[in-house]
C-alpha cells in the first residue's frame, strides 16, 4: 500500500489544477482531482484525504460560498485532523481569512498564489494530520481529551523542531495557566476539551499539567504567536468560560542550507535544530 498522502484537489482552473497536481506530485503527494462541485463530499467520503485544496469558486452558485466547506468539515466520516486551505481569485481579504476559519479551513490562498509557500504550508498541516492517525498510542496522549502528554510533547514537539529547522521555518511554544485560581477536576477536564476543540492539527496541542497547556506552532513567528495566543484564548473563553494567561517563545527561521551542500563544506554551517526544553522553559517564564 502507498504510504504517499492523498491531496483532493477540487478546482474549476483547469490551469492552475494542473499546476498544482504536478507541483504535488514531484513533493511526494497522491493526487485526486476534480471540477465538479458535487463530487467533492463523495470524494472526500470515499478515498478521506490528508488534505483538501478547495477552489471557493466551485460554491459561487451557492448562497454562502463557504457552504461546501462547513459539510467537509461537519461530515463525521471525514477526520476533523483533515487540513482544508481554501483558494479564492483575487486577494485574500481579512474578513475573508477570519470567516474561512470560521468556516472550518485551516486557512484562505488568495492571488498571487505562491505555490511554494502553498505546498509547504499544506506539508506541516499534513504531516500533523498523518501523526494524529498514527498516534492514538496509549501513553502519549491525555486519555480524557485527546492531547498529548508530557511524554508525547517531547516526542512530537522534536519533530517539529527538526522539520522546522530543515525547511527554515520558526517554531513558536505557548504555555497557558487559568488566570484566576484553581479549578475543580471537572472544570479542568472541560478546559481540556475546549483545548481539544481550539487547536489546529498542524499545532502539537498538549496538557503538561492538570490546568497547564503548552503549544507548539511550526511556521509561526512572535507576530504569529500571538494571533495562535489571541485565537486559543477566546475561543476558550467562549466554550469553557474561563480566562487564561499565557506566555510565548519562539525560535526563529534559520536559513537553508543550499541544495547538494555537502555536511563537511566549511562555508555551510549546520542547521540548528530549536531546542524544545529551552523554548517552554522561556515561555513558562513569560507567564510571571
């Protein structure tokens, strides 16, 4: 059986669709494509992909032209650790990104389309997708909410760090506390889950203490780490009425070493691998 990930790709640019599945299949990815807006649910249902690239033209006849994406993303066949980006003709307007989120899209491409930057971007949300899969290992994760524990966040967030530093990348840590006191065994189960529900499969989720929660964020610099803070802490707010104080480190973007860079050239220098201790320690820290 292959092990390559599966991307369905639905787009009405017959152009671009053609670009983008030879772009994917020199990255290492299957490709399932198609045109037509009423295959994309049966598609998706039958082959579950590891990533959705979804043309929001493909729903322009529709009232909300967000609505295919709320059914993938409300179908209960479809892993809710599936990655949706969203692509739209023209610029990618705020209003736009924040209502894409909404709609259950880890995030909106608008024109130009950097391709790049796109099948990078898709790279981290599904390797984090296929280690989800992999990872429903007793001992790694909070049995209560799903989240990694100690143990699986010095495993995956060691990952992350080395992905990170190959694809010069930053990787941003952010550790939360409830703000006011000390809350009920119950209470903090609940807190749990409104984690579960908050954080993006992409992000290494993990509760490291009965009430602390720490987070880490490939490709997500300071000015992203605290939108990541900004997102998690309302969307908490919202579903377990309760406030959090967090605090953040990151480590920043390294540069690549250049392609067919032999390891003992004295001109290139080794790519720093972040360290995972140091960054929560740093936003533990922050947190006082």
């Amino acid at each position: 059986m292959s092990t390559e990930p599966l991307v369905l790709l639905a787009n009405s640019d017959k152009w671009l669709t053609e670009s983008l599945e030879s772009v994917l299949t020199q990255g290492g990815y299957r490709v399932l494509a198609t045109a037509k807006r009423q295959q994309v649910l049966e598609l998706a249902r039958r082959y579950l992909p590891d990533g959705i690239l979804l043309d929001m033209g493909l729903d322009q006849r529709a009232n909300d032209n967000l609505t295919l994406c709320r059914a993938l993303r409300a179908d209960p066949s479809i892993s809710r650790a599936t990655p949706i980006i969203l692509m739209t003709a023209g610029p990618a307007l705020r209003v736009q990104q924040i209502e894409a989120l909404r709609a259950g899209a880890w995030e909106l491409r608008g024109d130009p389309l950097d391709m790049e930057e796109l099948v990078l971007r898709l790279g981290v949300y599904v390797q984090g997708k296929l280690e989800v899969d992999r990872m429903g290992v007793e001992g790694l994760v909070d049995r209560t909410s799903g989240l990694y524990n100690d143990a699986g966040m010095t495993r995956r967030a060691a990952e992350l760090a080395a992905f990170t530093a190959r694809q010069g990348m930053p990787l941003a840590c952010a550790v939360f506390q409830p703000a006011d006191g000390v809350l009920t065994s119950s209470a903090a189960d609940r807190l749990a889950l409104a984690f579960q529900r908050a954080g993006r499969i992409s992000d290494a989720v993990c509760r490291t203490g009965p009430t602390e929660f720490t987070v880490f964020a490939p490709a997500t610099d300071e000015t992203g780490a605290e939108g990541l803070v900004q997102r998690i802490t309302d969307a908490v707010s919202r579903t377990a009425a309760v406030k959090l104080r967090a605090g953040i480190s990151t480590a920043a973007a390294v540069t690549k070493r250049p392609s067919g860079a032999r390891q003992s050239s004295p001109n290139v220098a080794a790519v720093p691998r972040p360290s995972t201790t140091d960054l929560v320690n740093r936003a533990r820290k922050a947190l006082h």
